[in-house]
C-alpha cells in the first residue's frame, strides 16, 4: 500500500496530532516496513504503520483513522 506524504499529514491533521515536515513524513512512509492504507474511493481515510529493524523489534507507529 502508499500514502503520499500530503495524505498522512492530512490523517495526522484530522486526529489532532503533531505536524510533521513534508520531508520527515516522506522518510517515514519510504522506510516503513509495512504500510496498510483504507481509503474511501481515491481518498486515504485509514493507515497502520509498521517499524522493524530486521530482525528482533517490531512495533506499530501509527494506527489513524478518519472518524468521519
């Protein structure tokens, strides 16, 4: 799955988190692990995040959804 950095800063926005750089967002979505993203016709409303270093730690960054 992908989500554009603009769509994840906009999920963020909606659930009143932290804003992040445009670039930082990109690093995130470009070196996740897995990424699983809901989306309502063309428009992301859902996204799981996963980190893992390979080998041993592995956690989920972020679970958004749109609650509307």
């Amino acid at each position: 799955d992908y989500i554009s950095p603009e769509e994840y800063m906009e999920l963020r926005r909606k659930v009143g988190w932290m804003e992040l750089p445009l670039e930082q967002a990109k690093a995130c979505i470009d070196n996740a692990y897995m990424i699983r993203v809901v989306r309502d016709d063309e428009t992301a409303i859902g996204v799981a995040i996963v980190l893992w270093d390979g080998g041993y730690i592995a956690f989920l960054s972020d679970v958004i959804v749109d609650a509307e």
